[in-house]
C-alpha cells in the first residue's frame, strides 16, 4: 500500500481501500457477486437513504466493517430501527483500520429542512452540529491523535454537487468544516445522477468532494 504523510497533521498513513455507498441499491452488492466485486475492500461507508437490512447483509458476508450516516429518508436516530452490526458515524471520529494502516472518519447525518421529517436540520442548527464536531476533533488533535482525512455526509457542501431546491441544497456549514480541516476527501450522497454528464467531483482547495450515488469503491 502506498504510504501518504496528511499535509494537516504531517503524518504518514497508509491506504485503506473503502467501499461507498448511498442512495441506491447495487444488484451488484445484493447478490452472490458481493465477495468477488468488493473484493480487497477492508471497510464500507455508507452516506445514507439505504434500506438497512442492505447494510446488514453487505456487513454479514462481505465481512467488513460499514459505517454509516442517516439520510432524510432513514429513521429517526431516536427510532429503534437501526443496521444491526454496524457503526453510527453522525458526529463522531472513528479510525477505520485496514490490513495495513488506517484513516480517520468524521460524519454528519442529515439534509436540510423541508418537510419536518426525521434527520432534516436548518442550516443553524446544522451549524451548530458542525461546531460540535469541530470541538471533538481539536481535543482529538490536542491529545496528539490525528484529525479525520475523510468527512462524511448525506448532503453535499454548498455549492459543491448540490441543487437549487430547498430539499437538496448543500449547507454552508461545511464550507466551514474543509477550510477549517482540511480533509483529502469529502463523501456524500442525496443528489441523484441520472445521467453521464452529470457532475460527481467537485473540488474546494485541495479537498476532493465526491458524489457517492450509487457506489464506489475508493482508497484512500
């Protein structure tokens, strides 16, 4: 595996290959063709508005860790409907080890508000979500441990692979979170692709903001 240093915290890391997925069932990833496609992949990272018994069956035979965001169209995290055997990732760090090495996860479930359901949040309390994020990953760093390389979310930033409705505009707040952090990568879901034309990289500074629809399978 190829070893990188994390111009944030100049430390080395080591590659961890990830699974991705939101928004879509894979027949893919919901069949007997799992093991072999994913094959090599050492953790799966789901951003959201997927069925939770796919979490479990992907976690079951893949054997692998999955973490996972909520979506606006998943339970309420208070529900007690959950993915069972996997992990929660809304405003938590985690280290995702591979066979290797390692990366470290940041995630933040929800949309914006538009219907009142579960998991939606203007973008002051959002804000806010973001902030209390900000403070576990200083202490993190204060206590010589390293900040996450990779955020994940269901909505995008704003203005990063968003829309212009109410429902699927990105939030403001994660602007904050990149310039503040500095991430290699930035996983989302919630915008629909439809078509090849349509945009899934984006970029803000050195940050690669990367629309998961779907799947893919990324090292990092």
């Amino acid at each position: 595996m190829r070893r990188n240093v994390s111009p944030k915290d100049g430390m080395l890391c080591e590659d961890v290959k990830l699974l991705c997925i939101s928004d879509r069932v894979e027949p893919m990833l919901h069949g007997p063709s799992l093991n072999s496609y994913a094959k090599g992949v050492e953790a799966v990272i789901s951003c959201g508005d997927l069925p939770f018994d796919y979490l479990e069956y992907i976690v079951t035979f893949l054997g692998v860790p999955v973490y996972y965001v909520l979506g606006n169209h998943d339970p309420d995290p208070d529900s007690p409907e959950y993915p069972e055997g996997c992990t929660p990732l809304d405003g938590r760090i985690v280290d995702v080890k591979g066979e290797a090495g390692g990366v470290v996860v940041a995630g933040l479930s929800g949309s914006r508000l538009y219907s009142g359901g579960p998991n939606q949040y203007t973008e002051r309390q959002m804000r806010l979500r973001s902030w209390a994020l900000s403070v576990r990953i200083l202490r993190r760093r204060l206590a010589g441990r390293q900040g996450p390389q990779v955020f994940v979310t269901h909505s995008p930033p704003f203005g990063l692979g968003d829309a212009e409705d109410q429902a699927h505009v990105g939030f403001e707040s994660f602007l904050d979170l990149i310039d503040r952090h500095e991430p290699s990568l930035w996983l989302h879901g919630h915008e629909h692709l439809y078509g090849p034309d349509q945009q899934r990289v984006t970029y803000r500074g050195a940050t690669k903001v990367i629309n998961i629809f779907g799947h893919r399978i990324i090292e990092v």
